[in-house]
C-alpha cells in the first residue's frame, strides 16, 4: 500500500505542475467492476485477442461479436464511474487537469464528469456501419440478433473502438502527443504499457521534462522505466488519499 509520506509528495508536485495531464487504462475501471485485460483473471484468459483483430472480425463477424457482447455490451450501462474517476474530473474542474488521455472504452471518464478526454482506442458508447458509415447507439441494438447489420444499408455493424489491427483516430492521437508534449506532470493509472502507440505518450511526456506519478497495485512496464513516484494500490483507494491530500478531507 502507498503510504502517507508518496501521497503528500505526489500533491505537492501536482499543486506545483501548470500543465498536468493523466494517462489511464484498464485498471482504473476495474473497481467499477470492469476486467482489465491481463493478469490473473485478465479479459485476455479467458478470450483469444484474435476475437478483435480487423480481419478476424470480417471473416468471422458472429464469432467476434459474440466475444464483444460479452465483453463490453453485457457491462453496458451497468458500470458506474469510481472515486478515481470522480476525483480527475474534480481535478479539471479545479483548473489542475488538462486532459485525460483514455486507453478505455467504457465512457466512464466522461460519466464522472471529465470534459476534455482523448479516446486512444475509441469509445463503445456508439456502432458504425461498415458499409455506409452511419453512427447507431447500442440503445438500438438487438445484441440476441447477432452479427448487428445497419437498418439503412444492410451493411455490418462495427464497434466504434479500435480492433487490433486498426489505426489509432487521428484526432485522440495528436491531441495526446501535443498535450504529453507540454505536461509537467502526469498521473498515469492502471496500466501494464504493454500496447503501443498508446503506452508511448508518458514516455514522451517524460521525454519533455514531465515528472511521471503512477497509480497501480502492481509493477508495470511504466514503473522500471520512467516513474518518478510510485502510489502502489487500488486506484479508488489511492486516488482518494490524493483527493484528501489536495483539497482537504470532507
Ligand atoms: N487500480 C489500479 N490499477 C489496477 C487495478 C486497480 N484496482 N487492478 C488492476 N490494475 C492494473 C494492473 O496491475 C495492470 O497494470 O491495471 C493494469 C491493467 O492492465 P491491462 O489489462 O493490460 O490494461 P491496459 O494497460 O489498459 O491495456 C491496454 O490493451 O487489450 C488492449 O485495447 C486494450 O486498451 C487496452 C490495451
């Protein structure tokens, strides 16, 4: 567990930061209920990752969209942000975030209250025909009648996140190079860094001077490389120690 002495150094470098953006993954949804994707009882031990790769899924639409119901559309609407949510989204309300910078896919960021989010990997919240390219809302979806086809064109219906395979939107990845490009600071939660380009931007951020404060109950990728402080925990947990450590405990 974090002790006391990493949390009051933690807030001192964020109350001292102009420029402060946080980096997240999996693991910060994990206490809203959501698997991360590896370790002990990761997402990806018990489904094949081939289940979103591009081509797998054309040439296997039913397959692939049983796994992808499952994974994301079975949580749909049920998983509610986390304190550690909660607590960035008071950050930027407090002019101490810039931006949050996403690998996630479940809109939680934005449900807590975050205004300014970049999707490295997209958003589950919305459907895109892959044929004419009309956007649809899961709210629309009959999930008993797999694979989804479009109502206009007939066409199959595609996730709006990014499959393995995929290139990164071009929007979400040069608004995250430019902000870690500017960062003094970055708060980096619950991720291994095992995925790239995403995992690269606090290594850029680090790169340009950012002093780089990780929140993870394990070691990560991050943490023998570039982390400067390490808050070893639960995101929740530890998010709210730094919430009391910046403004007070209620
Ligand atoms: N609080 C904080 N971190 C946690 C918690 C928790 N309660 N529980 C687990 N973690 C950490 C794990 O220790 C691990 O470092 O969250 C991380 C989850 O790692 P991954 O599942 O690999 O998640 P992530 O790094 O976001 O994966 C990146 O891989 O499959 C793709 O597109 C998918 O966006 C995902 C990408």
């Amino acid at each position: 567990m974090c002790n006391e002495v990493k949390i009051q150094k933690a807030a001192e470098i964020l109350r001292k930061s102009k420029y402060t953006i946080a980096f997240t993954g999996a693991g910060i949804s994990v206490e809203s209920g959501i698997p991360p994707f590896r370790g002990d009882d990761g997402i990806w031990s018990k489904y094949d990752p081939k289940t979103l790769e591009l081509g797998f899924f054309y040439e296997n639409p039913l397959e692939s969209w049983e796994v992808i119901t499952q994974l994301f559309y079975d949580y749909f609407g049920k998983a509610q942000s986390n304190k550690a949510h909660i607590v960035l989204a008071e950050m930027e309300k407090r002019g101490m975030l810039k931006c949050v910078i996403t690998q996630n896919i479940d809109n939680l960021h934005q449900q807590a209250g975050s205004k300014v989010v970049h999707e490295f990997h997209g958003n589950s919240q919305k459907l895109v025909c892959t044929g004419c390219h009309s956007y649809f809302v899961p709210e629309d979806m009959d999930f008993d009648n797999l694979p989804p086809h479009c109502s206009k064109c007939g066409g199959l219906l595609k996730p709006d996140f990014i499959f393995f395979g995929e290139s990164i939107p071009v929007d979400a990845f040069e608004n995250s190079v430019e902000a870690a490009g500017k960062a003094n600071a970055v708060i980096l939660i619950g991720s291994t860094g095992e995925v790239m380009p995403a995992a690269q931007v606090p290594y850029i951020a680090k790169q340009n001077g950012a002093t780089i404060i990780e929140v993870n109950p394990e070691k990560s990728n991050f943490t023998r490389s570039i982390t400067d402080v390490f808050l070893e925990g639960k995101a929740a947990e530890v998010m709210e120690k730094l919430n009391d450590a910046l403004f007070g405990k209620k």
